[in-house]
C-alpha cells in the first residue's frame, strides 16, 4: 500500500469527482465477459454473434437509462473523447455553414482544449462569463448568437463548484434555431442531477463511466436521431461509421451496469447525499477565514470546493491526506500543472482565494459517519497549519 | 465454448485469465485517477509509469516514447493524421499500399479530401509491395510513409527495414502498422527505423479498448482530442489505468517462449496444409508461407463461396473469417486479396482466412482440416 500511515481502506475517499472506485458487480460484469464472451462483435460466426449481441445488449440498457433511442448511443473511450467528438464532429461536419461556437467560462478542460484547435481553423469561440455563483444566463446565450452558429456547448454540473446550469432553459431557447445544435457535458451531472436530453432538445450529450463507478476507459456520446457530425478517427465503421474500433464489449456491458446501480442509488440515497453535502457546508461556514465557493442553491449535492484563506491548496490537500482524508484541489485533469481553478477566477474570485480552493467530492457509497470525521480532520488540520504558520 | 475451435485470432484473442486477474486487481484495489495528487492518485500513476516502461523495453523505446490509446485504430489515426497535419508546411505527398488496414486506409482518404496527395503502393500476387515502386513513389515533398508490417489477412511481412534505410536521409516519417505483428515478431523500432508504430492490446490475449503508438522522440504529433494533460498533451482523457496494466501483462505473456510460438504457429500452418492435402480438396495458398506472420494462414477453395464455407465452418464449431473482422459484417471482396489477384479472381470470392493463437492444439487443427474438407467437398459436389 502506498499510504503512509493508513492503508486505502481506512481513508475517508471525498474525490470522486476525479474518479469514482468500480462497484464490485461492475468488475465481475467486465471479467465474466472478457472471460467467456472475448469475440470481435464484427466476426459473423458464433462467438462474434454473441459479442455483438452483448453489445446491443448494453446499449439498450444505456438507452433505457438515460431515456433515448439504442440508435442513439455511440460508444467511445470517455469523457474526454465524447466531448471532442461532440465538439470538433459538430465544427467539421458544419463549418461550411458557419464557424461561430458558444460556450461557457467553466467547461471542463477536454471542451476548453477543444476550441484551441478550432481557432487555428478559422472558428470563432464566444465564451459566456458566469456569476458569483458559477452560472451562466440565458439571456446572454441567446444575445451571443449569431447567423452563422452552429454550436452552444455547456457542461451540466460543474465539476469543480458542482453548480447546475440552466440545461433546460437553454435547450428550450435554442429550439427557436433550427440550425444550431446543443451538446451538453453531462459527464458530472449523471446519477447524480437529472437530465432528460430528450425533452430539453440535446442533440449531443457526453458521458464517462468512471464517474459512476464504471470503469475507466469507456464512456458513450448521445447522438439525437437524425444529427450528424463528424468523426474523430477513421477505419472499420463500427458505431455506425461514428467511431471505428473494436468495441470494448466488456467495457460497455460493466458501463451500463454501473450506470443502472448508480440509478438506483439515486432512487434510495439522493437525500443522504444532501444531507451529507448539508451538514459539510454548515461545519465548514462556521470555520475561521472560509470562502464557500459551492453556490446555495441550483448546485448538484456531492460537490463541496471551499478555501480556507491563507492556506495553498497543495498544502491543504496533502496535510488531510495525512489524517487520511483524500480530498483535491481542482479537476484532477488539470491538477498536474498546479493551475488555480479556471471555474473560481471566472466567478470573480480574487487568485489568492483560488489558490487555496479545496473540492470534496461524494458518492453514494460515502456515509455522514465519514463526513463527521472529515470535518474534525479539516477542523486539526486548520488549527495545526495556522500554528505552523505563526 | 463446448467443442468450439477459434482459428480468428487476427480478428480477436482470448483475454488471458491472468490479464483479467491484474485487471480486476487493478479495479478494486488502486481505482485512483493518475492525476491526483494524493496517494490513490499516486499509486494508479505508478501502474501506468510501470506498465509503460515494460511495454516500452518489448520493442526497445523509450519510456516517453509509448503514447496509450484506446486501440489499433486510434493509434493509426493518431499516427497518419497526427504527422499529416505536424508536417503539412514540408509538403502534401503520403505513401502507403493498397493492402493496410482499413484504420489506414481510411484515415488517408480523409486526408486525401484535405487535400493530401496519397500514393497507394501495389502488391504482387504474394501480398508484398515492390521497393523499386517505393522509390519511384517517393519525392521530396513526401512528409508520410506508411506501411503495415505484416498483413492481417494474408500475412504477408513488408520490407520495413529496407524502406527505413531508403528513408534515412529524407524528411518522411515512417509509420508502420504493426497490430498484428506485435507478440510473435521481433520488434525493435531502433533496428526497424521507423518513426511510429501502432499496436493494439486485444490481439495479444490482452483487453479490447487499449493499444499504444510508438512515437520517435522528437517526431511532431498534431493530438486527435485535446483536455487534461495526459501522455504528454498528445493524447487527453483519464488513463485507462486497469487496461494499461492488463495490457503490460499481455505483452509478459507474449514475451514468454515467444520463439516456440513461433515454430508452433508455423507447424500448425503446416499441419493445415499437411491435413487437407493428405484429403484430397483442391485449394491454395494466397500468399507465401516463408516472409509471413506465423499465426496467419489465407487459403483459397475453388468451387466454393466464402460466405457459405463460413457459416458452414462456424456450424461445426469453427471459427475462422473472410479477411479483416472490421470489415466483415459485410462480405464485401476483401482489398487485400483484390490488390493480389485483381477485381475478377475467383481467390476474392472463395478464400478463408484461419488464424491462431494460444491454446490451438494440433487435434483442433487436424480436426479442422477434416471439418473444411468436407464442407468443401459437399459445396463443390
């Protein structure tokens, strides 16, 4: 084990929004079918057949459960991937028609990255600021839209805040034009804030399963019927010409049971989540020199990210992680380069503040029993920090 | 699979039960995310650092030189359209051959629309492309060469280190598909001269969903998807920690007695042969038996039809295939064997492709040959 002091199954694990650990059902799912089902879904002889119908099997599920048509689910390799594909699909499939894009000033690094390489192409990139609390406004949105639009992408919950952005006003706004489509990062949001990409006019919608105690590696992009984009990568035409690749049959069957667990979950431990987000920001604000960056309200309920003035998040993370509270700083995808939380600055944050930005992200696997000790590990390692300090 | 015999295993292999064991390992125990900075985190990055140095020492690369991917096909992707949009200040022109993988061939179409100017090599009737016409197809303003190194249908193995010499002084980068010749071939990208080179994890008893691409130090990469900063900004998105690991321990598995498989997939192609010929049926080999990947046998019955020697084959429990998986589904004339023999052969209708891997014994092989035999004889009665 690499923990110093206490092994991994004595930490109290708050960082699931950078990865959430596979339900066991979802490792047995993922090793049953590697064992016994390994075909290349696109052999036509019998242990293809069976592969392909495990497949097919594990989009019907998807669809059922995030309530769109199986024709709809294109399988890829994560967030990540769907994102750009979403994005860059959408840029190349329509650029004759138009090069403006709209977008918000918190999406998740994969959007953001996205646009770098559309600039150099000629795409104009409208970046819509958000508010003290993280959001975005419709209005705004609409004001920014252009004759030649051909993209409003916003993400649902903000990994880094967990503030919720106003998806299906948006999507009823951008009905009125016909030629423009809607992609949503829903990679946060799901199992966790519903969505319903059908009625609120989705025509692109990403999601990733290690989010919800799928496995990593695997993630699927919601196409509506009747949209085309463009793909990333070219070869054996599989996903309907969307996604060439052998498809990871294992990965998928073990995403959609990830996926109807973490449904469930949300039917029975949506309220113990909240009250555990409750009592978390209610111990929190009574601390000394605590910035609350987690909006009041319209926020998804496993998302924590506060700072305590004074301490450099690096230093706050790792002094918790010593009393075995496993917390982080920013989205793990840009943890790397020590950059301060892009989503803070942009809701008008002052850098200090950010610079000492701390997330808790929950799952519903976590208990208030955890939360309690993780508030008295937060409260020493305050106290002791500031004696270090002095 | 109750008196199953897979002989497809071009198209996919078997996870090995210790792959699945280190995965599942992986999933439970060290589920962090590389990058974390706290100790879960931590630990998920020393997999990966651990996985890629060892998949790294099997074709002699460096550690930072192995960018994973989600596959053979978005390694080939990456490498043709990554190159293609680096270098497309240094000229316009690529070549490749009419026989790769459709990961390719597709990928320079697309380029072809960009308005990249692809040269696609012929194949003799043995499946290997001719170096005079590699000569003759190179130019200065060639910024790509890309060429399988052996071929998945037909096994045929291309002369990847004579192009490299011929490439030494010239401004191309050389890529090479080597998804079907990795784990039985020896790969050393110093030795070979090449560039890039894609692998994909399935092929080897490894994970569906992982492959990696070799990139030469200093080789520019345009990335096909942008985010966080994984594999050194070329290739974003959360890494696949478990099928890194499990694909690290294919490549061990791989690596163990590699030359007996060799001489073992060699006698079973013999064996094959050996078996049919002893029955009396009248077929032949499409492509050679010596310059040919060890486990790929393409074997062409007159008076018959592809299509029924393949469902009557798989009603008997065998597993075998037209050509390229990616491409079935369809049963369009395999490329490959159009390239070999042209449009009207008889050989792009009635060729069967037969593979093998781990776990073929000769009793299945024999047991095949009897199976196919009589299916033939019935068909062309």
């Amino acid at each position: 084990m690499i923990g110093k002091k206490k092994g991994f199954s004595d930490m109290i694990y708050f960082d699931n929004s950078a990865t959430t650990k596979p339900y066991p059902e979802v490792v047995d799912s993922f090793v049953k079918v590697s064992n016994d089902f390994f075909g290349n879904p696109s052999s036509i002889h019998r242990l293809g057949v069976e592969a392909e119908s495990l497949l097919a099997q594990a989009r019907k599920q998807m669809s059922e459960l995030l309530q769109v048509n199986p024709s709809e689910v294109y399988f890829t390799s994560g967030g990540t991937e769907s994102n750009n594909l979403a994005i860059k699909g959408t840029a190349l499939m329509y650029r004759n028609r138009g090069k403006h894009i709209i977008t918000s000033a918190v999406e998740h690094a994969s959007v953001r990255e996205a646009y770098q390489q559309l600039k150099e192409l000629g795409f104009r990139i409208t970046v819509i600021p958000v508010d003290a609390e993280g959001r975005v406004s419709v209005t705004e949105i609409e004001d920014a839209i252009c004759h030649d639009t051909i993209l409003v992408s916003i993400m649902h919950v903000n990994n880094e805040v967990g503030t919720i952005q106003p998806i299906e006003e948006i999507g009823n706004m951008i009905k009125g034009y016909s030629k423009i489509l809607f992609h949503v990062d829903f990679v946060q949001g799901i199992g966790k804030v519903a969505l319903n990409i059908q009625k609120h006019h989705i025509d692109l919608c990403s999601i990733s399963a290690h989010k919800f105690h799928g496995l990593k590696g695997t993630g699927v992009l919601v196409v509506r019927e009747g949209v085309q984009i463009s793909p990333l990568f070219s070869g054996g035409n599989q996903e309907w010409k969307l996604r060439s690749g052998t498809e990871n049959v294992a990965g998928a069957v073990s995403m959609a049971k990830a996926l109807r667990l973490t449904l469930q979950r949300y039917e029975t431990k949506l309220r113990q989540i909240s009250e555990i987000q409750g009592y978390l920001l209610k111990e929190l604000k009574l601390l000394e020199d605590v910035v609350i960056h987690t909006p009041n309200s319209g926020r998804a309920p496993h998302i924590i990210n506060f700072s305590v003035k004074g301490f450099r998040g690096e230093v706050f993370v790792h002094a918790l992680e010593e009393k075995g509270l496993i917390v982080s700083t920013t989205s793990a995808c840009s943890s790397k380069k020590k950059a301060v939380s892009h989503t803070i600055l942009a809701m008008n944050v002052s850098k200090d503040v950010a610079e000492s930005a701390i997330r808790l992200s929950l799952s519903y696997e976590n208990t208030l029993e955890e939360a309690n000790k993780a508030i008295s590990i937060i409260k020493t390692t305050v106290t002791e920090l500031r004696e270090v300090m002095h | 699979m109750l008196n199953h015999i897979y002989l497809d295993h071009a198209a996919t292999a078997p996870v090995h039960a210790d792959v699945i064991e280190t995965m599942a390992v992986v999933m439970k125990e060290q589920f962090g995310n590389p990058s974390s900075i706290h100790s879960f985190g931590r630990s998920a990055r020393s997999i990966v650092d651990e996985s890629r140095s060892k998949i790294a020492k099997s074709i002699g690369a460096r550690t930072e030189e192995i960018i994973f991917t989600s596959g053979g096909t978005e390694s080939d992707n990456l490498a043709i359209l990554g190159v293609a949009k680096s270098y497309q200040k240094n000229g316009n022109h690529i070549i490749t051959t009419m026989i790769e993988h459709h990961a390719v061939l597709h990928a320079c179409k697309s380029l072809e629309k960009e308005g990249f100017e692809v040269t696609y090599l012929p194949v003799d009737e043995y499946g290997q492309i001719s170096v005079e016409d590699f000569k003759k197809a190179l130019r200065d303003e060639t910024i790509l060469v890309t060429i399988m190194f052996g071929n998945n249908e037909v096994g045929a193995v291309q002369p990847i280190k004579e192009i490299a010499r011929l490439l030494e002084d010239h401004q191309a980068k050389f890529h090479t598909d080597a998804v079907q010749a990795f784990g039985l071939m020896d790969l050393n990208v110093t030795e070979l001269g090449v560039d890039l080179l894609s692998v994909s994890a399935h092929k080897i008893n490894g994970p569906k969903g992982i492959g990696f691409l070799y990139v030469k130090q200093n080789t520019a990469l345009t990335p096909l998807s942008f985010g966080g900063e994984q594999e050194r900004k070329r290739r974003a998105g959360t890494e696949n920690v478990a099928s890194i690991a499990g694909f690290a321990k294919a490549v061990e598995i791989a690596s163990i007695d590699r030359a007996e498989k060799v001489e073992q997939f060699t006698e079973l192609k013999k064996l094959l042969i050996k078996s049919l010929q002893s029955r009396d049926i009248t077929f032949s080999v499409n492509g050679l038996l010596e310059n040919s990947l060890p486990h790929v046998l393409n074997l062409s019955f007159p008076g018959t039809d592809v299509e029924s020697m393949l469902v009557n084959l798989d009603m008997e429990g065998v597993a075998v295939s037209s050509g390229s998986a990616c491409t079935a589904g369809s049963i369009d004339p395999s490329h490959v064997l159009v390239a070999m023999f042209g449009q009207e052969s008889e050989r792009v209708r009635n060729s069967i492709r037969f593979s093998f891997g781990l776990y073929n014994t000769k009793g299945q092989v024999e047991r095949s040959a009897e199976v196919t035999a009589k299916i033939v004889n019935r068909l062309t009665r």
